[in-house]
C-alpha cells in the first residue's frame, strides 16, 4: 500500500478538485445483511430502466405517416417502364410507317402486315404485365419478348429481298433495339449482354448478302445496325445502372433519416419523462430523506429509494463494464440507506476486468465506503471508474476530515480489508490524505 504524505506536492496541489476520496480508520462490519434489499434494489432498477425504455417508443411515433422505405426504386422503376414504353411505341409507329410507305418492297406485304400485328399485341401485353408489376422485370416476360424478336429477325428474310434487309424496310431490327433494352432491365447484366451479341449476330446472319454483295453503303449500314446492340448493351448498362443505384442511396438514406428522427423523438421523450420523474418523485423522497421529523427507517427507505430512482434515470452502465458498474451502483444504493450518498461515475471504463478483479475492487471499495461513512464526516463521495490498456482503477474521493498518513494508523481495515482484498489479484491502492482536507483512494487492478 503506498501511503502519500501530506506535503506530497503533487497530491497536495491538487487537493481542491471535486474527485472521490475516503476518511480513515476502516471498519471491517461485514455489509451481508442488506443483501436481500440489494437484490430488491437491482430488481426495481432494471424495472424502471426497462418501464423508460418500452415508454418512449410508443410517443416517439404516435400520429405519424412512416415515408415508404422503397419511394424512390418505385419511382425509377416508374421512369424505366416509361423509357420502354417510349422505345417500343416509337418502333411499333415506325413499322407501321414503313409498311404504308415501301408496301410495294415487300414479298408478302399482308404477312408483313400480320407480323407487324402479332408484335403490337405482343407489346401490348409484355407491357401491360410489366406495368402491373411496378417494374420492367421478370426473366419469363423478357425470355417472351427476346424469342418474338428473334423470330421477326428471321422472318424478314422471306419478307424482304436482301438489300431490303440493311435498310429501313427491315423494321423488325429498330423493333429488336427494344427487346436489348428490356432484356438489360430484365436479365443480369451477363444475360443481359449474351442476349445482345445474340441479336446482333442473328441480324448479321440475315443480312449476309448485303456483307457480301460488294457495295460499301450495304456493308456500312448492315455492321452499324449491328454494332448498335453492343452501344444499347453498354449505354444501357451504364444509365440504368446508375439510375438503380441512385434510387437504392436514396431510399437508404431516407430510412436513415427516419431512423434517427425516430430516435431524436424518443430521446427528447425519454428527456421529458427524466425531467418529471425529477421533478417530482425524485425531490419528494430526497425531501422526505432530509427531514428530521421523520422516523429514521423511514428516512433510510427514502434515501435508497431515492438512490435507486436517480441510477434508472443515469441509464444502464456500459455493457463492457464486466459488471464493475454495476456492482458500484449496487454499492451507493445500499449506503444510501446510511445517509451517504456515493456518485459513480464512468471516467472511461473501456476494457472488461475479470470477475475476480470486479469482486476485489467492489469489495475494497465497500470497506472504503464504511470507513467515509464513519470518519470522514460527510454525506458525499465520489466513486469514478476507469480503465487503461494494462489496468481498471477505481478512485475513491471525499473532502471530510482527512487525517495525517505519516501518524500510526489502528485498526486492521486499510491494511488488511483494503489491501489485501486487493493483493490477492495483484492490485495495488495508493492513499493520500490531509487533515481537513480529506481523503484520496486510488485502487488498481491489472488487466
């Protein structure tokens, strides 16, 4: 045990701060016999603590309309279907038109005709199901849509001569631009993506005569339509993409943002029902604690119903705390009842001691309190908590009588109760004090 003098300059320069400390001359009572109304006082505390906890969530969103957490993925879905619905109405007016004006430059024009047909209600119902989902998705829709693209492709060769097929009379190509599109919203981007080289070398198949008829304009016309579904395929992918991932931040940032509304709302409820419970039942019984008219039970009662009210409304100790906090708390309620009120707090108690650490310094601290509560002549100590990388402390602090360290000190509990509680987890406990100046204990425990 190291014992500090009075002269000690640096304790002494610091003996004015408001820090936990003791008096002298512990007394070795044994506190068992509030155990029971311990265990009762832990018990009601966790009560209130839970009561505070289940109340505030309720007003916290009392008469509120929760925004929709996917708001903004059903209005890019929303503007997607439109980008599609566009596409495919705009290729469907233009086979229209280019059936009206080069009817003479197909072979069947009404079987021409009749396939134009089949895609408008095609179309019409691979949108109409789309719409009804919210979304342009479905691998079984665009599977539908991909296979009648494929088949007009195909047909066109016995619709139209092969130079027809490189030019604008070959409507089913424009038609299948749209198939890529829905097939990049519809399909993972490597189905996405085979389903596009596929369509361009569908298209290339049916043009070969126009790849190998000799003429530049052919040939230019034919490989720029086809390079076309590799541009769709990557623009696509790019802007719808980003237009996905725009509107899921979006929505995770609007439920963040509902989140910590909700719990700013419970926090200033939980504020307001602290400052009531402060306010009133907390003063009532402090009130009832300090008068003399009443009977010394009673005041007793007070005081540590009082002292367990005022831990509910701290909050629970931190849950790293390896039950250190928890046993202080347990600590101030019982001496309470003794008229002494003891404050803990967490001076940053960020590494969990082991058992026999937390029942060495709760039963140190305990011997502590008695001999404050004896000796030191007054009704309030500090008790602060804290830890570093090798050690958990605890510091006891008062500005009672004090005495002088350097005079023969009687008695067994600072140097037993105390220290050897202490020694027996390799701790070690450092006492200064002062007459009239009172008293410091810091208790160390290693890690």
């Amino acid at each position: 045990m190291n014992i500090v003098p009075e002269d000690d300059v640096g304790f002494v320069a610091d003996s004015g701060e408001s820090e936990p400390g003791l008096g002298h001359d512990p007394d070795e009572a044994s506190l068992s016999e509030g155990a029971a109304g311990s265990d009762l006082h832990a018990g009601r505390m966790k009560s209130l603590r839970h009561l505070f906890m289940m109340d505030v969530q309720q007003p916290a969103t009392r008469g509120r309309t929760t925004p929709s957490p996917t708001h903004a993925r059903q209005r890019s879905e929303r503007a997607l279907f439109i980008v599609v619905l566009a596409v495919r109405s705009t290729h469907l007016v233009d086979g229209g038109l280019t059936l009206a004006a080069g009817y003479a430059s197909y072979h069947h024009p009404m079987l021409d005709g009749g396939l134009l047909l089949l895609a408008l209600i095609e179309s019409v119902v691979i949108l109409s199901l789309f719409w009804r989902r919210r979304a342009v998705r479905g691998p079984v829709l665009a599977s539908v849509d991909v296979a009648f693209g494929m088949m007009a492709l195909v047909a066109m060769v016995a619709l139209t001569s092969g130079s027809a097929r490189s030019s604008w009379v070959n409507w089913a190509c424009p038609f299948t631009y749209g198939s890529v599109v829905i097939a990049l919203l519809a399909f993972r981007r490597r189905t996405a993506a085979a389903v596009a080289v596929a369509f361009a070398g569908v298209y290339l198949v049916t043009v070969a005569s126009s790849l190998t008829a000799g003429k530049p304009d052919l040939l230019a016309t034919s490989l720029a339509n086809a390079v076309t579904y590799i541009g769709l395929l990557v623009a696509g992918s790019f802007i719808f993409g980003a237009l996905r991932r725009s509107a899921a931040e979006a929505d995770n940032a609007r439920a963040e943002a509902v989140t910590r509304g909700a719990r700013l709302a419970a926090e200033r409820e939980r504020n307001a029902q602290h400052r009531i419970l402060h306010d009133s039942a907390l003063q009532t019984l402090e009130i009832v604690a300090r008068s003399a008219s009443v009977d010394d039970a009673v005041r007793g009662q007070a005081r540590s119903e009082a002292m367990t009210l005022r831990l509910a409304l701290q909050g629970e100790p931190a849950a790293d705390s390896g039950g250190l906090l928890e046993g202080l708390h347990q600590l101030a309620i019982h001496f309470a009842r003794r008229g002494l009120r003891v404050e803990v707090h967490d001076t940053g108690l960020e590494f969990r001691p082991d058992q026999a650490g937390v029942r060495a310094l709760c039963d140190a601290t305990r011997e502590a309190l008695v001999n404050v509560a004896k000796h030191a002549g007054v009704d309030r100590v500090v008790v602060s908590a804290r830890s570093t990388a090798t050690a958990v402390e605890v510091t006891i602090r008062d500005h009672g009588r004090g005495f002088d360290p350097l005079a023969p000190v009687a008695g067994f509990g600072l140097s037993q109760s105390i220290e050897g509680r202490l020694t027996e987890v390799d701790g070690t406990v450092s006492i200064w004090s002062a007459p009239g100046r009172g008293t410091r204990l810091i208790m160390v425990v290693p890690l």
